[in-house]
C-alpha cells in the first residue's frame, strides 16, 4: 500500500458519506496508510472516461432491459454493451460487505458526529466541501479536516470560526472507538449476498 492514498470520486451521497470517511479512517488507524486525501469532482465537472461506458451500458439495457432477467443475463448484457471495447475483465460479484451496519457501533453517536461531510458553515456562509484529509493526530486518534475547493488555502475546521486562517490540529474525530483490523480472522464485517439466478 502506498503511504498517502489519494481518491477521487463522484459527488454522489453514497461516495461522500460517513462510511467512506469510517472505512479510510480504519486504514489509517490500522497503518495500512499514513493518509488519505479524498477528493470529489466539482459539479459539472464529473464526466470521466467511464461516463461513455455506462452511458452504452444505460442504452443498451433501455433497449433490452426485458431479457436481463438474471444476474448471468445482466453479466451477458455487459458484455454485449461493450463491444470490441478492452475495458477489463467482468466478472460477477455474489456478495459485499455490509461495512455501513459493521461501522456502526465505532462511529460518534449521530448526535456529536460534525456536520461537515456534504455542507460545512463558515463565517454562517455555507461550504460544500470536495477535499477531504483523513489523518492521524500524534494521540493516535485518527480526524479528518476538510476543503471547499482544493486551491483553499487552509484545512477547516479552524481554530477561529469567525476568521478562518489556521487549521485545528484537532480535527473532526470519527470514531468513538476504533474499529477492529478487519483482516484479521472473525473480525470483518459479514457478507450481504446477492440475488443469484
């Protein structure tokens, strides 16, 4: 793994939620990372590589949406979708871990959680933060401190709400108690599974 982990993502609500933040957080607690900086693209601006792909898919399926009936048939229909195209290997996944209910005993209680992942008040201005650093503070608690935009030049929260110039070395702590190592044996979270044919 590398020592500072850089991640860009869409700006969608299931991106920019707690449990990203928990699941980074957790890679820093553990050291499988110093770091990371977790970035969301700025609205209007999210058209990558991969919207052509799924824009094929969407119109493939629109069109033959009748026949995916299963999860081979969707399988199938990817495929279909994308040609000649050289996009990877598709290979079908049966399960995922269900980290949203295995994070919730470690996470702050709602009620003290900041408010800071999808707006942020500043100067009683509201911020739409799209640059996240998770970290760990020389107590070894792991915090995040956030940006509006990445040009901005100091990390919020600060230690002067109404002057924003230096960053609060304390952060925004995420967890009321840091979650076990999932990879080590029984402690990860357990498997949703999928619809199967």
């Amino acid at each position: 793994m590398p020592k500072t982990l850089y991640v860009q993502s869409d700006n969608a609500s299931d991106n920019k939620c707690w449990t990203m933040l928990a699941f980074f957080a957790m890679m820093v607690h553990h050291s499988y990372v110093s770091e990371v900086f977790f970035s969301f693209l700025l609205v209007g601006h999210t058209h990558e590589d991969i919207d052509q792909f799924f824009s094929s898919l969407s119109k493939f399926l629109k069109r033959e949406l009748t026949r995916v009936t299963t999860p081979s048939k969707f399988q199938e229909g990817i495929q279909q979708a994308m040609g000649n195209r050289a996009y990877g290997l598709i290979e079908p996944i049966d399960s995922v871990f269900d980290w949203i209910k295995w994070f919730e005993p470690y996470l702050l209680d709602t009620g003290d959680r900041a408010t800071g992942i999808h707006e942020a008040y500043v100067d009683d201005e509201i911020h739409k933060p799209h640059h996240f650093w998770i970290h760990k503070k020389p107590s070894g608690d792991v915090v995040f401190h956030y940006k509006e935009l990445a040009t901005d030049p100091v990390w919020l929260p600060s230690t002067n709400p109404d002057e924003v110039k230096v960053s609060d070395p304390n952060g925004i702590p995420i967890f009321k108690r840091p979650p076990p190592d999932p990879m080590m044996e029984g402690a990860s979270p357990r498997e949703a599974p999928f619809a199967s044919d």
